[in-house]
C-alpha cells in the first residue's frame, strides 16, 4: 500500500526550495506526496516558522495524524528539523525513532445575541479591545464571579503556547506535560476608578472560564485565535476551556522541552 505525506509550505523563497528538495527525497524512498490535505496521510509537514505550523494545523482543521516541521522561519518553536538535516529526519522516521507529543488544545465557545460559534487554538486566545480599545469585562471561573476586568485584554493559553505572547506578556513557561489554562492580563488597569488583576492566573483543565463584555461595550471585543483575529457583532459571553481535541506533534526522539526553552528564550 502507498504511503503517503502531505508536504505544506509557505510562499517563502528558503521555504518552497525545501517543499522541492524534501519532495524529491520522500519519493525516493517510495513516500507518495501531496500538497493537499490528503485523508490517508499518515504524516503532515510543515515548511516554514512557527506561524506557517499553526496555519497548517487550522487549515488543515486540526488533523488526527502527526504534524512536524521544517523550520525556515524565525525562532521554530514547532518547528523540530532544519533544512540540513531533511536526511537524517527521513531515516529517523522511516526507523520509526521519533516521539509524538500529545498536545491538547482550548477551545472557546463565543455567543452572541442570536448563536454560539466553538474555536479552537494552540498556542492561545486572546479577548482584546478592538481598534485600541480598552476592555470592561466580567471575568467568571465555573459560573463564580471573579472580578471585573479593565485593560487592554487578556491571553488564555495552553501549555503549549505558553511561550509565545503569553510569555511575551510576562505570563510563566509551562511544562507542556501539565494540562491547564494560563490567563494572562494585558495592560490592566488599576486606579481608583477600576481594579483589576496584575498577574498570571492558571486554571485546572476543568475550568470553564466566562468573559462577559458589559453591555455597552460588547461590539469592542477582538478575538485573536493563534494571530487570526475573529470579530463578532453583540457578544453575549466567551467561554474558554480545555478541548478534547488534541493534536499529535511528531518530535525528533532527542526532543526535550526544557533544553529547547534554554536554546531559544534563554
Ligand atoms: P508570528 O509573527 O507568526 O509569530 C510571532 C512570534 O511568535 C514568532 O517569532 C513566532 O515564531 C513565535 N511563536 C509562535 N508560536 C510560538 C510558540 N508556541 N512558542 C514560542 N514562540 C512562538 O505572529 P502572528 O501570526 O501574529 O501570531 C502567531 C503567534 O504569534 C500567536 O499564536 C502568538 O502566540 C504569537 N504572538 C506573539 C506576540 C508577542 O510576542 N508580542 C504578539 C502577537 C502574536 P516564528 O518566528 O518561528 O514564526
């Protein structure tokens, strides 16, 4: 039976000369390639930094099978392999020596006046002003109220994403064998007109997190979804929590979480 590797790059220049080069590689070893989401894939690539590796995963809704990337961007985060080293991956996979990470994502449930829409991230979902507004919202943990909020906004964000903006935003790195939720406040206010929370807050894997926007400002809400942003019109409430839909990353078997923080942020 063909096996089969669907192989999705970016538009970079670095990005489309490793699609060729790794195409030409996995036929040789007898893969068949396709550059569509195929649904009898057993593996997806991705070419390209951190941002071309989520895009691949929602473009491609969040597939089943393992996703690894090529990293021709920035930092590579996700991104495990370097374009020097597209040999020693394929005889590591086709040796089977490799570790799959099972990542588990948020997802969060947005209604408005009229219907609930479900999203779902990897990295975060950060609640914001639209066009630089300040946000006034009320922050609910399993249906308790928790405070009102005023600020810039906040990141939700998964383990996993903990060191993107969560990080940049001064949220904690989180071992990403831990499941949980990490909301991080952008900019809160705290003056005598308003008091909001300054740090970090994480939540178990059981949380139901409820944003309210009061109601005269509920048409000034952004939602960002792994950098994508989603606007709604009259929204009622956001509910954010912890998705059973997990994603599996295929990592080299040297593949070690605390060693890669230590060579990119550290
Ligand atoms: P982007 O330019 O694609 O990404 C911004 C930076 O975040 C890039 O250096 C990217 O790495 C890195 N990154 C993404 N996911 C990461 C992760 N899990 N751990 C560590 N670094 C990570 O920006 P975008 O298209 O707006 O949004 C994509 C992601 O970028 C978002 O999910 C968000 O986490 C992050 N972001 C960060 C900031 C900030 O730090 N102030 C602001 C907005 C968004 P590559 O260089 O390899 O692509």
């Amino acid at each position: 039976m063909k096996r089969i590797i669907t192989v999705n790059s970016n538009q970079v220049h670095k990005s489309l000369e490793t699609k060729k080069l790794l195409t030409e590689k996995l036929l040789n070893v007898g893969f068949e390639v396709s550059y569509d989401f195929h649904p009898d894939a057993e593996l997806i690539i991705s070419i390209g930094g951190d941002g071309s590796f989520l895009k691949t995963i929602h473009d491609f809704d969040f597939p089943e099978v393992p996703v690894v990337g090529i990293n021709t961007g920035h930092l590579g985060f996700f991104p495990d392999i370097s374009p020097d080293n597209i040999d020693a991956f394929i005889e590591a996979y086709l040796k089977e020596d490799y570790i799959i990470q099972n990542i588990p994502l948020i997802g969060a449930s947005v209604c408005t006046n009229t219907h609930c829409l479900d999203v779902f991230a990897v990295n975060e979902v950060v609640v914001k002003g639209d066009k630089s507004r300040t946000i006034h919202i009320n922050l609910k943990v399993n249906d308790k109220h928790i405070q009102k909020f005023s600020g810039d906004g906040m990141i939700i964000s998964t383990p996993t994403g903990s060191t993107a903006y969560n990080y940049a935003a001064g949220g904690s790195i989180v071992d990403p064998s831990i499941n949980l939720m990490q909301l991080t406040p952008l900019y809160p206010i705290n003056t005598n007109a308003y008091r909001s929370f300054t740090s970090s807050i994480i939540f178990s894997s059981e949380s139901i997190i409820t944003i309210a926007p009061e109601y005269r400002f509920e048409n000034s809400i952004l939602i960002v979804v792994d950098g994508v942003e989603h606007r709604y019109s009259q929204i009622c409430d956001i509910k954010i929590f912890v998705s059973h839909i997990r994603m599996n990353l295929l990592r080299m078997s040297d593949y070690e979480f605390w060693s890669r923080v230590s060579e990119k942020f550290l």
